[in-house]
C-alpha cells in the first residue's frame, strides 16, 4: 500500500464546541468602559455582525465595478486578516507547545474558524505538490447568511478566499492564490477554496455586455 | 485613492502570472509606444491583478489595475443600465493626462496613460490592435 501524501485536519461536534468556549468566550475580553471586546489581548476591537451584513460590504461593491473588481478587494481584505490571524494564533500557542511546524500551523486555522463561528472545515495539504484544499461541508456563515437572501449568481466568500490564502501563505511560505470553486452561497452543496499558482476565471465569472 | 493604496500597496499578495504568458504581452504592450504621448500600459486580469505592465513599480500598476478594472466595471454597468449595449472602450481626459480603457477579450482589461498631446483617434486604433492581440495570447495560455 502506498504511503498517502495528503495530511488532513477537521473537527467532531465535541472539537468544535471546545473550539468555540476557547475563541469566542476564553481568549474574548471586555472592556467595560469602552463597551468593547478584545480578542487574544488585541488592540483593536472585535465585534459581533451579522454574517449577511459583511456580503452586503460585496453586494454594493459588485453592483458598482461587476463581480470580479468586487471580488479582488474582498479577497484583498480576507487575506490580511487570514494573514495576521496566522501571525496572532502562532503567538497566542508560542511556548505552549513543543513546536509548531508548518502543517499544525496551518491546521491550527480549522479549530479558529469553527470556534470563531466562521464555519466548519477541514484542510487537506499534499506534502509532494503542496496544494491546498480547505471545505466547508456545511458552507461558511458568509455562504448560509448569503443564501438566506437567496442564491447568488457569482460565489459569496471570496473574503474567506483570500483569509485562506493568507494564512496558508504565511506558515507554509507559499505564494498561492485561492479560489472558491464551490459555493454554498450560489447554490453548492459545501464551499470549496483551492490553491493555485496563477487562478484563470471560468468563462461564467467573466463579466459580458450581453 | 489611498483606501486602494491600503489594500494594495502595503501587502504583498501573490498572485503572478506565468513568465511564459507575461514576456509575451511585455512585447505587445511596447506596440503602443507607436503612439506619441505614450506613457505607460498595464494588462490587467479582470479582477485587477496585474499580469503584466510597462511602470515603473509595481505598486504603480495594481494601483492602475485596480483602478481600471473598477472603472471598466462601473462602464459597464452604466451602459447596461442606460440600454447602451456592450462596453467597448473609454477614454478618461483629464488636466494631466489621458486614460485610455479597453476588455482584452474577457479576461482581462488593457489600460494605458497618455499625455494631453496625443493623438487619441490614433491610440484608439493601435489599442484595438493590441487588446486583441493580448485576447489571442490569454486564449492559447
């Protein structure tokens, strides 16, 4: 039997919610007279929004400049925040552990999602070719909230695109881009990033004067 | 303009194109020096990535890219939304300059900056010629 070269990450039920006590009520404090939170000791408040409200930031924007414009500086967003959430969760484990290699860096993202209420995923990386495949198999909360005001022509997370980019990018020191291939927002079944050296749009995705 | 610059500027996102695919639109993007006034062109993927450019940062060009990807994009949603048809191209005549905005087949947009001396009817012609000469090799890649 051949030795697979696919390492994988995902989360039971129990994962999940043990996930959730730690992101969203452990590493989350509250500052009384501010009336904010903070997130693993960060400067910068964290709030609690509406999923659907962050596609309405996609919605306006793309029905500007069209989907694709819309969908580069969704994707242009997602990915500081995937890349400094990388920096901060490697921070936040430094010490803790007896050392964190790339692969558990990167399926450290996994248990932060779910417990940060972003959606279940699992993350799969071939260690020979290095691509990188992270699925939804409920959706993300952008894709439910997205759906919920109906299914979209285009997908709904390109955000959680480039968030997956930027984390994968930054612990494994690749230069990938991320695309969503499968989207529960436009009618999939689970959402779907896939990493590639230099994505090409599907001819549907391209914008016609027709 | 700085909210761009913040999103583009300051990170440095990978995203490149093959060097297969860019030298050969590096040679087609020099065609529109044949027009006087020429300043500087970038072949944008739809999405505003640059794929390849004549400035001289690159921070320059994703900031052009994104620009000209979102003014297509709006171009063209006014056109559909006016009953105007399909969007074939713009100019943008300002004080400075002159932008000059054109698809390269559905891929990708062709943009280039001119001074206010140019000749734009001519610019016109050559950037059809090279827009489609960019959609011919974007196709075979």
């Amino acid at each position: 039997m051949e030795a697979t070269t696919i390492k994988r990450a995902s989360l039971t039920n129990e994962e999940s919610q043990k996930a959730f006590q730690r992101i969203s009520k452990d590493l989350l404090a509250h500052d009384p007279e501010r009336g904010t939170n903070h997130w693993g000791g960060a400067a910068v408040p964290a709030m609690l929004l509406g999923a659907d409200r962050i596609v309405d930031f996609l919605r306006v924007l793309e029905s500007i400049t069209g989907f694709l414009p819309a969908r580069r500086q969704s994707y242009l967003v997602g990915y500081k925040s995937g890349k400094r959430g990388a920096e901060l969760v490697a921070g936040l484990d430094s010490g803790k552990l007896p050392e964190q290699g790339p692969w558990l860096r990167l399926a450290a993202a996994a248990p932060t999602l779910s417990g940060a209420g972003w959606g279940r995923c699992s993350i799969e990386y071939d260690e020979v070719s290095r691509a990188v495949r992270w699925e939804f198999a409920q959706g993300t909360a952008l894709a439910i909230g997205a759906l919920l005001e109906g299914v979209r022509k285009d997908p709904s997370c390109p955000f959680v695109a480039g968030f997956a980019a930027g984390w994968t990018n930054q612990v494994l020191e690749s230069e990938f881009e991320f695309k969503e291939v499968e989207c529960v927002g436009s009618g999939g079944s689970r959402c779907v990033f896939e990493s590639g050296e230099f994505i090409r749009f599907r001819r549907a995705e391209v914008p016609t004067d027709e | 303009m700085q909210t761009l610059q913040i999103l583009v500027g300051n990170e440095n996102i990978p995203g490149k194109a093959p060097a297969s695919l860019t030298n050969r639109l590096q040679a087609c993007l020099l065609q529109m020096r044949e027009v006087d006034g020429f300043i500087a062109g970038v072949v944008s993927r739809a999405d505003g990535l640059v794929i390849q450019h004549t400035l001289q940062s690159a921070q320059e060009a994703a900031t052009l890219c994104a620009l000209a990807v979102a003014t297509v994009g709006s171009s063209r949603a006014t056109a559909s939304r006016l009953g105007l048809g399909g969007f074939d191209h713009g100019f943008l005549v300002c004080d400075g300059g002159v932008l000059l905005l054109t698809g390269a087949g559905r891929e990708a947009v062709l943009a280039c900056l001119l001074d206010t001396k140019s000749n734009l009817g001519m610019a016109k012609i050559i950037m059809a010629r090279v827009a489609g000469m960019v959609e011919t090799i974007l196709a075979e890649a």
